[in-house]
C-alpha cells in the first residue's frame, strides 16, 4: 500500500482562463492547509466578479468554434486528456490525499472513477449521433443534439478529483465549454487537472478554472451567459445555489447531503455485512455523500455487531494507512459535537473515535503527522429514532446503530428520512432484498453493497433533498441536463395523398 508524501513544493494555485494562469484581480489568496499537518502546502487565488467575468469571457468566445466542431473531433483531445491522467495518476492521487485527507489508495480510486466517467464522454461519438426517420411521405424528422453554452460546475473539497470529472468531460464532449469552481480547501488537484487540459489540446477558454469562495461563486452563477449550472455540496447550500440559478431562469442540478440507512437482516451474511458496513462509514473518513452512517439491525443481531465492533476498533489502530484524516478543524469539532450530544442524549459510544491517536513515523514515511486531524470509526449504540445522530448527517467515521424488530420497521425509518441519497440492505434471501428495492425511497440501493454507487453508464444522483433538479450529473441522465435536443422536420416536395403534415 502506498503511503502519502506530503510535498515540499509549495504550489501557487492561479485560475485558469484563456488556456494560461491568471492571477486574480485583487491580488488575494488563502493558504491551501494539509489535514496530515495542518501546515501550508499552497495558496489559492480568491476569485471576484472581474475574474469570473473574465472566464466567462474566455469560454464564450471560445464556444462557437467549439460547437462547430465535430463531436468526433472533440473527443481527440478528451482521449489525449484520460491518457495524460493516467501517466500522471500517482502524482494526481497522492495530490488529491495531501489536501483532502485522503488515503493514497482511496485518492487513486476517485481519480480511476473519474476516468470511467472520462470514457462514458468518449463514447458519446458512438452511441449519441440523433438519428433521422421517414414519418410521412415525403416527411423526415431529425434529431440532434445541442450543447447550452457557457457552463459551471461548482464542487465540493471531499472529491477532488472525481466530482469535477463527474461534470467536465461530459458536458465538453457534448459541445460546451466549461468553468469549473473547485473548494477553496482543495485546489490543487483541479490546478494539475487544468493544465492537462492544456497539454491535452483543448482550445483556450474551452475548459476554466475560477478559484474562490462565495464571491466566486455568485458571480458565476448571476453571469448571465452561464446556461447551466451543476453543484455538489451540502443540502442547504444546494438549495440556496438551486433557488439562485433557476429564479435566473438558467438551468441547475444541485445535489446534496445525506443520511444513508444500511438495513441488516438476521440472515445477512456476517463476513460480508461487517466488511461492507465498516468500508462504508470509514471510507473516506467518513466524508463522502455515500458513507453509511445509519445501521438499522432488525431482530437479534448482536454477535455481528459485536463483530462489527471488532473490525472498527482495528481499523482505528491503522489510522494514516486504513483511513486518512477530517478535512479541517471546524469539521472535526462538528464531529465531536454530534458524538458528544449523543452521549449526553443517553446513547452509548461503544467505539470512540474521540481517541483517536496519530500514526507513527514508520506508517507515515517518516513524517510528523502528529498535527493531523485525526477520528477514529465511532459507533454509537442505544440510540432512539428521533436522536440527532439518528436523523442528521454527520459526515465523518460515525455509525449510529438503531435496532427495530421487524423489517416493516426499518422500511418506516428509511421512508421518514428527509434525505435520499442510497439505502443498502444485507440479507441472504432474494425476496427480502427485492422488497427493500422496492420499498426504499433513495435513489441509489445497494444489496449487500455498503457503497452502492452506479457504474456509467448509470446515473449518479439521489432523491428528496439530497438532489435539487432533474436528471443526473453523470451517466445517460446527465445528456439531457448538459444538452438540449433540436427536432427538425423536413418536407420538401408536394405529396399527393394528404396528411396532417400536409
């Protein structure tokens, strides 16, 4: 297993517009913080209206010969991008972890996931050509389909690299050109993905970089040459950018937070249920949309529980090799908060990430990860439905552990969560696994699957308040939000039996 070297190159993150570096207008940055460390490894650009003016600019005078171009021929330098990320995945991945907390693997993976969605685009030139049909004597219709414009995708600091790759290469390939506004916490990844843009031959102002806070990022969404706007984050600010873009008339998806339920029947085979109910709520720390962070057992489950408290416990043993560290801070004391309240609340912590120590040199290639944000896998058990850590989304190593009697119950839970993101259920029996399919209310099920996110061409997206919008980011929903369809009929001779094309 590799292990993360945090570089000692520090990394000036400008935007990108116009196919170059551009610093910003105000001459401001903000220093890019490591989670290892909680030292500089960067600075970012903080992004105002002159600087997103300027990559609106860019992109929409690049836009026309863009869209002229065949769709066939804007795949060539797409191709040449997958291949540069490729040949440049180790340097990409351990960026990735540096400054999102990351493990080196679990980093490696995003960017491998974005690459599926890279090749998802590339097929395009294949299998979305339109199509025309004879529908009357002497009539065709034809269908095409048509790129919006300018476009953004506004994203969040868990995946650096693979939610802007949910977004870019499907919207490029389609004929738009794109700006994309990284977390303010994790621009590196981005910064490295731009300039491989470049290498890879996209024209100037097809793809942009707007680096900032939310400055930037209402700038982006008023301009009023921005057609579309795609948004990855927390439910509330998706509903605040959701209701911002579309009261401008513009189109918007905007996809939220998440309380994802894993229901365990008494059937559900031990050594897959604990190893996907522990993958699941510590991958990634815990910072991730798809992290499980509700177990509802239904009927006596406690040896697999005790099992599952087991695997937790030596997970945390491995911390800087099994699972990285919390992004910041704030979000480590938010963590600690909910766990805490908990507690108070009369629910038992029967393993505490509170603990937490940092890994040892000898894990961490000899450097000092003692500053490091670091939670262990918490699991929190005895607690009641209407508990805090039962209903709101924790984002971090925390399972909340509720126990129902029957399956009716545990469908009931799930139905009354405001949230829709993914359901999971673990059982032996087909009949039980369909009836959870078909009864959850999420969007995304998972059937002894702890993460069950959607292979493309299948859509990523949720229900509820997880999402805001309609259609997908990625997969065959995601064409009809990056595109528009333009339906031509034709007549061009005069038919002498009558229709209603007549």
């Amino acid at each position: 297993m590799s292990l993360i070297k945090i570089s000692s190159t520090f990394t000036t993150c400008d935007h990108w517009v116009a196919g170059a570096p551009m610093p910003p207008s105000s001459g401001e940055y903000r220093d890019v913080i490591s989670p290892y460390t909680n030292c500089a490894i960067g600075k970012v650009a903080l992004g105002d209206k002159a600087d997103a003016e300027a990559a609106v600019a860019a992109a929409q005078m690049a836009f026309p010969a863009w869209r002229a171009t065949p769709l066939k021929e804007r795949a060539q330098p797409l191709f040449r991008f997958r291949e540069l990320v490729l040949a440049n995945l180790e340097d990409l991945a351990q960026t990735a972890a540096a400054e999102s907390g990351k493990t080196f693997g679990e980093a490696r993976a995003e960017v491998m996931k974005g690459i599926e969605v890279c090749e998802f685009a590339l097929s395009l030139q294949n299998s979305d050509s339109g199509g025309i049909t004879d529908v009357s004597r002497g009539v065709s219709c034809e269908v095409r389909r048509e790129p919006l414009g300018v476009v953004a995708g506004i994203v969040p600091f868990n995946f650096p690299a693979m939610v802007p790759m949910w977004m870019y290469p499907i919207a490029l390939a389609l004929g738009n050109c794109f700006i994309l506004k990284p977390s303010e916490k994790v621009p590196m990844t981005s910064h490295l993905m731009a300039r491989l843009t470049h290498e890879a031959g996209f024209p100037p102002g097809v793809f942009s970089l707007l680096n900032g806070t939310r400055e930037a990022v209402e700038a982006l969404i008023d301009h009023e040459l921005v057609k579309a706007v795609g948004f990855v984050g927390s439910s509330p600010v998706a509903l605040d950018v959701y209701r911002r873009a579309t009261a401008l008339g513009k189109r918007a998806l905007c996809l939220g937070g998440a309380k994802n339920h894993i229901i365990v029947v008494p059937d559900a085979d031990e050594a897959i249920t604990v190893r996907g109910v522990l993958d699941s709520f510590t991958g990634c720390a815990g910072q991730r949309c798809m992290a499980a962070s509700l177990m509802v057992a239904v009927g006596d489950l406690e040896p697999l529980i005790a099992k599952i408290r087991e695997a937790a416990a030596l997970h945390g043993a491995a911390l800087g090799s099994a699972m990285g560290t919390i992004i910041d801070k704030p979000a480590m004391d938010r963590i600690r908060r909910h766990v805490d309240d908990a507690e108070k609340s009369g629910a038992t912590i029967t393993v505490d990430g509170r603990l937490a120590q940092a890994p040892p040199a000898s894990t961490t290639l000899n450097q000092d990860f003692a500053e490091g944000n670091w939670f262990g896998p918490t699991i929190i058990e005895g607690a009641a439905p209407h508990m805090a850590c039962a209903r709101e989304e924790i984002f971090g190593p925390v399972l909340t552990i509720v126990r129902v009697k029957t399956l009716a119950e545990a469908l009931a839970l799930e139905g009354a969560n405001p949230f829709g993101n993914a359901t999971s259920v673990f059982t032996t029996s087909g009949a039980v696994a369909r009836h959870v399919a078909d009864c959850a209310t999420s969007g995304m099920i998972g059937v002894n699957i702890g993460v069950p996110v959607p292979r493309e061409p299948f859509s990523f997206g949720g229900t509820k308040v997880s999402k805001y919008g309609h259609s997908d980011l990625t997969g065959d929903s995601s064409l009809d939000f990056w595109s528009n369809l333009k339906k031509i009929t034709t007549k061009w001779s005069l038919q002498s039996d009558a229709s209603w094309m007549s």
